[in-house]
C-alpha cells in the first residue's frame, strides 16, 4: 500500500504542476477580469446633467472602501488591503448591494491569499460563487475558481484544488 501511495503522490504532483502551469499560462493570456471590468454598459453619449445625479453617501463610502482596499493590494498591503475590504463587506451587506458585496469579498479572499491564510481565504472566494448563483449574475466567478483552486493547492488538497481547476479552465474555454 505504501508503494501505491508514493506513486500516487508522484502523480498527483505531477498533474498538479502540470495544471499550475497551465493556470499560469491562462492567466496570463487572459488577464481575468480586473476588479472593475472595463464599463462598456454605460453609453458615453447619455451622460446624466451633474444635476440629477443622486449622491448616495453610503454608496460612495463603500466604493472608497473598495477603492482603498484595491490601493493596498497593489501597494503590498494585504493586511490594511482586508480591513478596508472588511468595511466594505459589511457595508454592502447593510445596503443590499449584492454587486460590491461580491467585489468585497473578492478583496477579501486575495487578501487573505496574499497572506498565506488559504482556508480563510476559500471562505470569501467561495462566497463570491454564492453570491453569484444567488444573483445570477457571474461577473468574477471564473476567476474565484482559479483562486480557489490555488489555494487548496497551497494547503495540498490537491484532489480539491484538481476540482476547481477544471470547472475554472472548462469556464475559461466558454467565456
């Protein structure tokens, strides 16, 4: 049994180097999704008078969470890049607002990736799945696949990680 469960490891690795490189080869060629996709649904033409622009306050706090949280993963800043990601979760949360509450949680789950806590970091990618199957809207959900596969990789759940990944690459090949 011994000998069977070393030849498995060996394969097991092997496949899992195999896919990391893969993955790396799709991200690089598809630089998934930023955190604010390029805004093709807002027709410049129809630009609404400074006017009649209503200014939600906790809208605009939320989107400086966000917008912060962003700056600090840029900079390196994982661990100020969560609280502000934080914020903005519990704010999302208490408005409704199901589009940044998926962005959050996405900061969130990079965040935490960043920080080497994986099991933590699952958590908040697997909510921006569930939040999509809530809303049907899946803006993110490939990448959160991708991420999530990562991170079972780094914590050697590799049968798990096996499993996102192929959901991640056959939704790669259909977007």
């Amino acid at each position: 049994a011994g000998l069977l469960a070393r030849q498995r490891k060996g394969e097991l690795k092997k496949l899992n180097d195999q896919l990391r490189q893969i993955n790396a080869s799709l991200r690089r060629q598809a630089k998934i999704e930023s955190y604010a996709p390029a805004l093709s649904y807002a027709p410049a033409a129809s630009k609404i008078p400074e006017s009649e622009v209503i200014v939600d306050p906790h809208k605009q706090r939320l989107l400086t969470y966000l917008r912060t949280g962003k700056n600090y993963l840029r900079n390196q800043a994982p661990d100020k890049a969560f609280s502000e990601f934080k914020a903005a979760l519990d704010l999302a949360q208490s408005l409704g607002d199901h589009v940044e509450e998926k962005k959050a949680a996405r900061g969130l789950g990079a965040s935490l990736q960043r920080q080497g806590n994986y099991k933590e970091a699952i958590k908040y990618h697997s909510m921006v799945l569930s939040i999509s199957k809530m809303t049907g809207e899946d803006s993110g959900v490939t990448e959160a696949y991708g991420a999530i596969a990562d991170c079972y990789t780094e914590v050697g759940e590799l049968e798990k990680a096996g499993k996102f990944y192929d959901e991640y690459i056959a939704r790669l090949e259909n977007d």
